[in-house]
C-alpha cells in the first residue's frame, strides 16, 4: 500500500511539475505583448490577481492562515524578492534583447544548478549520469546562446532570470512543510505586489500603471491565471514529492512551452539553433530521470572482481 501511495505522489509530482514549467516556459513567449506597459506596475498587477485567485482557493478547500516566525517572514519576502518580482523583470527585459526561445532554453539549464550542488550541499556526490545530463542541458544551452537570435545584453538579463529561477524553488523548501503548496504561493505572490509597486515608482513615478490595450490586458490575465496561480500552485506540490534535485529536471520543459507561445503568439521567430538547443537540453533531462542503477551485493561484486 506504501509503495503505491508513493507511486501516485512520484507521478502527481512529475505531472505538476512538467506542468508548471511549461506554463512558466510559455511567459517569455507572452512578454513581448507587454513589451510597452510598464514593467513593474505590469508584473505588480499580475501577482495581485494571482493572489487573490490563490486566497480564493485557500478559502474554498477552508486553509486556516498561518502565524509566521520571522525567519518565515523573511524567507517569503526573499521568495517574492527573488524568485518571483527579479525573475520576472529580467524575463521580460530579457526578451528586448533576444528570441524568446534562446532566453527559455537558458532559464532551463537550472536543473545543473540542483542536480549538481543539491547532492554536495547534502555530503553526497552527484550520480554519474545526472552529471552526463548537465553536461548535455550545458551543451544545448550554448547551442541556443551561440547560434540562436541573441545579444550579450540578452544573455545576462536571461542569466538574471536564471538566478531568479533556482532562489524560486530553494527558498520555497523550508516554508512548504508547514505553509503547503497553496499558502505559498499565496503568500509570496502578495509580498511580491509591494515590491513591484515601490521599484516601479521609482522607475515610472506615476505612470507605473495605466490602462492596459486589449493585447496588454489578455497578456497581463495570462500571466495571472495559468503562469502565477495555476503553475505556482503545481510547482510547489510537486517540490516536496519530488524533492529539488529531481524537480529541477523537469525545467527541461521550459523551452518546450517558450517555443510554443513563440509560435502561436507569433512573439518569436525560433529556427534550426533553438529548436535544436531545446532538443538537447530535454534530452538530457530525460537522461537525469533515468534511475540510477542499483549498487551490486557486496558478494557479487567480489566474486565479479575475482573473476
């Protein structure tokens, strides 16, 4: 009965997370929309109607709020820093300056992040074929960066959302245990409005929000629903059923939702270069998720050693 139980929470786990980042792969293919709305009042709007959506679920499955500690406190307020306001500016800033698809494939190279330091962070050393993934997911990257329509600029604002995309997950860990998926996401997409609001006055002073155009408002109410409220909600199940170095495979599917939305949006013109890049770094996440082979009896392996 364990062993089912654990099956079915591998495989929620996977579903949600192939999900999650291929609706989060989709959103550099919807950001050049917003490409003349200001960014900061835009991505404030965004997490504010993700967040209610979120409460609302909260209410309805009748989740109690939690009293936080101030690690807690601070903790969410990295996340939101971090891995959502951060990630989401340089995501769509990056887009200015090059294909959405090259900028997905990037982003997706954050499965070498977890499947290489997660192991060393936990005195273990990575399994041979995880790193013969990431050497394959680092090789798909450089074929999107170095033939693919990009520029220097480019490339650093997609490391920048890189960066976000890693504090996204490891941030989230210590709060789920106690918080669950849904309070969260809940939880940082709020912390994230304030942020964005402060930043964007700043920057845009009182022009920070405006009306948005018709393809402005789809685009914003996207981002919304299907890339905060809906991939938040999956990504943060399945984190804790997966754990963050086999999660972090499935970013692989990020290129395949950027390329996608490209496509079908007609926001990007992806060729030859980053449908390849894509090809390789999936490629080398199905690698990783492939079981490690079980170590031999210590009996077999000395008769083997004999022989």
């Amino acid at each position: 009965m364990t062993s089912t139980r654990d099956t079915a929470d591998r495989r929620r786990g996977m579903i949600g997370a192939a999900t999650a980042m291929f609706c989060v792969g989709t959103l550099t293919g919807v950001s050049p929309a917003l490409h003349a709305y200001p960014v900061y009042g835009g991505q404030a709007v965004r997490y504010a109607v993700g967040a209610v959506l979120l409460f609302a679920v909260a209410g309805a499955r009748r989740l109690p709020p939690v009293r936080l500690t101030r690690r807690e406190v601070l903790l969410v307020v990295l996340l939101a820093l971090v891995g959502l306001a951060a990630f989401n500016v340089f995501i769509v800033e990056s887009t200015r300056y090059a294909d959405p698809a090259t900028v997905g494939t990037i982003v997706a190279t954050v499965p070498v992040i977890f499947a290489v330091v997660t192991p060393l962070s936990e005195g273990r050393r990575p399994t041979p074929h995880v790193v013969a993934a990431a050497v394959v997911v680092a090789v798909g990257a450089a074929v999107t960066i170095g033939l693919g329509g990009t520029t220097l600029v480019g490339v650093l604002l997609a490391l920048g959302a890189l960066g976000g995309e890693v504090g996204f997950s490891l941030l989230a860990i210590p709060l789920l245990p106690k918080l669950g998926a849904v309070r969260v996401a809940a939880y940082s997409a709020t912390a994230a409005v304030p942020l964005l609001l402060i930043a964007g006055f700043v920057v845009d002073g009182p022009g920070l929000l405006r009306t948005p155009t018709l393809s402005e408002a789809a685009a914003l109410g996207y981002l919304a629903v299907v890339v905060t409220a809906f991939a938040f909600f999956c990504w943060y199940d399945a984190l804790p059923r997966l754990g963050a170095e086999r999660a972090g495979l499935f970013s692989g599917f990020l290129p395949l939702g950027t390329i996608v939305a490209a496509v079908v949006l007609g926001t990007g013109h992806p060729g030859w270069p980053e449908f390849l890049g894509a090809a390789l770094v999936v490629g080398g996440l199905l690698l990783g998720l492939r079981p490690a082979p079980a170590p031999l009896p210590a009996g077999h392996a000395a008769v083997e050693q004999s022989e």
